[in-house]
C-alpha cells in the first residue's frame, strides 16, 4: 500500500519530530521536507532565496518514491497552513491508496517555547510563527472527506 502523509502545523509545533519518530516505526517510509531540500540545494534551511527550486524537488519527490515502491511511506514535512495547498496534494498525489493529514496542534505560547529550544540553523522568529498561527486554517469538510485525520 502506498501512503501519503501530509504534515500540517505551525513552525515549531513538532513535525518533523513526529516524521523522524513514525519514520524510526514504520519501515520504507520517505521523509520529503522542504527544510531539509532547503539544506541539500542551498547550503542552509533558511535559505529562502530558490523556493521554486525547492517545490519542484519537493513535489517531483512526492512521484518519486510513489513509482519506486509498492509499499511505503511518504511523509510530506511542510507548514501546509491552508486547505487549498491541503487539497491540492490530495489531487497531485493520486498514485497513493490512503491519505493521511497530521495535525500537530499547539498552543502559541508552546510552539515559541518550543522555538527557543532549536538550534540557530532551525530558528524562527517569533513574529513568523505568530503570523503563522493566525492564518492558519482549520482543515474544513472537504480536507476532512479527502483526508484520514490525526491530530498529535
């Protein structure tokens, strides 16, 4: 069975800690993580300045591992804040059986505690994660009819 799981949450609130973890569980699972692209491509994870470099990895990944395996995994390790990026990697990723949203849920106050702990490489400012906290969305009905949801 060929799975795809989208990663949905503030930075800070723990995704790619949950991705490492499920990975470390779960054989012939594919982290795609547009920070670690990011660091491959570029030198840095916040080297913002070829992000249309870094999705097109990040989406032809998305294919790649869907055609190179019957079983696995695949791990998609973004913010994801809005429904319709939520949806449209539902539609780009038909080749996979299930589709699963993890919803890393945290408090404001928790993910900038959780920030101060990260190493200077991975560091957000406080006032990006407070802007992200606010425009994120709710996965609505439809991200809900397309989506398996687990909320960690």
């Amino acid at each position: 069975m060929k799975t795809l799981i989208l990663m949905t949450a503030v930075p800070g609130a723990g995704k790619s800690t949950w991705a490492r973890e499920f990975q470390k569980n779960n054989p012939n699972t594919f982290i795609i993580s547009s920070d670690e692209i990011r660091k491959e491509l570029l030198g840095a994870v916040q080297n913002f300045t070829n992000e249309d470099l870094v999705w097109k990895t990040f989406k032809e990944r998305i294919h790649l591992y869907a055609s190179q395996y019957e079983d696995v995994n695949v791990i998609l390790d973004a913010v994801n804040y809005a429904n319709h990026g939520r949806k449209y990697y539902y539609e780009q990723s038909k080749e996979y059986d299930k589709h699963i949203l993890v919803y890393v849920k945290r408090p404001l106050e928790v993910l900038l505690e959780q920030n101060k702990r990260r190493t200077s490489d991975r560091w957000v400012p406080d006032h990006v994660i407070a802007d992200f906290y606010h425009k994120f969305e709710e996965p609505d009905d439809e991200i809900k009819s397309l989506y398996e949801i687990k909320i960690v």
